[in-house]
C-alpha cells in the first residue's frame, strides 16, 4: 500500500529490488511461523481451537522436542514445504494487489 502510493515499485533500480525482497522476506516468514507446529505461532491458533487432549499432547511435544519435530519436518518436508509457502505467498500478494487495484 505505501508502495503503491509512493510509487516505489514502478521505478527500475536497487530500491525497487530492496523493497521487493523486503516483502517476500516478510511474507515467507509470516507464513512459515502459521504453520501449526510447536513452538511457531501457528501452534497456539491450533491449541486455542483443539480439544483439551490434543492440547496435552501438544504441551509436552513443545517443552520435549519441539523445535526438533520443527527442525525434522523442514529437513523432510522441504520441497513440498516450498511449493506450499510460495502458493500461499503467491495468493496474498493476489490479494493484496486486488486490493490496491493493481
């Protein structure tokens, strides 16, 4: 939006490129934190809706191996992981851009 009003994007140049990556960095780490593992965020958006068993197990995968079932899941997952990201990412710039009217 402060782009579009700026018009930062329809110039060529390095501050275009900057701003551009700027976005896609924030956007790919938006996203990757939603994802419902513990501990990203997107966890505690699952805990909050799941019954009170799923969030026992839940508690004790996050202060047992948390981080590693993250860490696992990227290593084994990452190609299907990237193509996930970027069509969520795809789909919010679409949205984004619907909105500004670009």
């Amino acid at each position: 939006l402060i782009s579009n009003a700026t018009g930062v994007l329809d110039t060529p140049g390095f501050l275009r490129v900057a701003v551009l990556n700027f976005i896609m960095i924030n956007l790919g780490f938006f996203v990757f934190n939603t994802i419902p593992i513990p501990p990203l965020d997107g966890s505690r958006i699952l805990y909050a809706l799941a019954p009170d068993g799923v969030r026992e197990v839940m508690e004790r995968i996050e202060k047992t191996a948390g981080i590693w079932l993250g860490f696992a899941l990227i290593l084994v997952f990452s190609s299907a992981l990237s193509r996930l990201m970027s069509g969520v990412i795809t789909g919010i710039l679409e949205f984004f851009m619907m909105l500004v009217g670009r």
